[in-house]
C-alpha cells in the first residue's frame, strides 16, 4: 500500500474484512460482508506520479447477490490517516438481490483509515457498482461498511 505522501509507510500485505449496507439509496437495501486482499509488494508507478498496487476482493450480500474482483488501489496521506482510493473490475451475480444488467461489473471505492497500531487499522467505505451502461439496464448500487485493516 503506498501514497504520493512519503510519510506513509504502510507496504506490507494486508485484508480489510468489511460489513456494511448494500445498495442503501434504494429499496433493495440489505447487508453486506466482504473480504479484500492487498498486494504491497508488487506495486506499479503511474507516470511517476503515482503508486499503485493491485487488490483482489469478493462480497456477498443478505440476498445472496456477490461480486468477485481485482483492481489497483492507491493511498494518500500519512501514516495516521489516509484516504484508499481503489477501482475494480469484476464477476457479479444477483442471486435474489437487485439485476445490475449483466455479470460484468466495475467497482469505484474510497475509504478513510485510521492506524490503531503499525498493523492494524479501522475505517469508513463506500464504492460504487454498476456496469458502465455496457448494459440497457444499469441502476447501479451505492454501499457504505465498517473495515477492519491488518497487515500479515
């Protein structure tokens, strides 16, 4: 995990476990749990502006509706607080939950951080899914969760 910030230092791999409200502006509304895997140590640099690292996650709501994905993510801040900004593409199926259009789907995420300790951290999140009107039905759903961060 890495930032424009070369005060934050946080570079070891790590999974966030979030938990949440899907689809919270619409009256599909349920729960969510998810798991996200954060990979440090291959990170890439984006036109010597940015570094980026890849992620891999899945969720899973009260309805049965889930969503596999990878994507890249980024951190800006300090070693304290930082904000994770992250973008995904991945595999979604509506089980009884809410028709986004099509499996394919794409996930735009921010999360604030907090650092309890050097290994671990709390935060706030929402992302975003829909399928980028690839689809004549696109709603989308908005989803907001608690996260817990540990690195391993």
């Amino acid at each position: 995990i890495y930032a424009l910030s070369s005060n934050l230092t946080i570079s070891a791999n790590s999974y966030s476990i979030f938990g949440g409200t899907y689809d919270y502006d619409d009256d599909n509304t349920t729960n969510l749990i998810g798991l996200n895997y954060h990979i440090s140590n291959s990170e890439i640099d984006l036109l010597n502006i940015l570094m980026i690292n890849p992620v891999v996650g899945g969720l899973i709501t009260a309805k049965s509706a889930s969503m596999f994905y990878g994507g890249f993510e980024t951190n800006l801040g300090t070693d304290l607080i930082y904000l994770n900004l992250s973008s995904s593409a991945g595999l979604y199926n509506k089980g009884d939950g809410k028709d986004l259009g099509n499996t394919l789907q794409f996930k735009s995420e921010i999360n604030l951080f907090y650092s309890l300790s050097k290994t671990t951290r709390i935060g706030l999140g929402s992302h975003h899914i829909s399928n980028a009107g690839i689809s004549s039905v696109n709603p989308g759903v908005n989803n907001y969760y608690l996260i817990l961060n540990k690195d391993f």
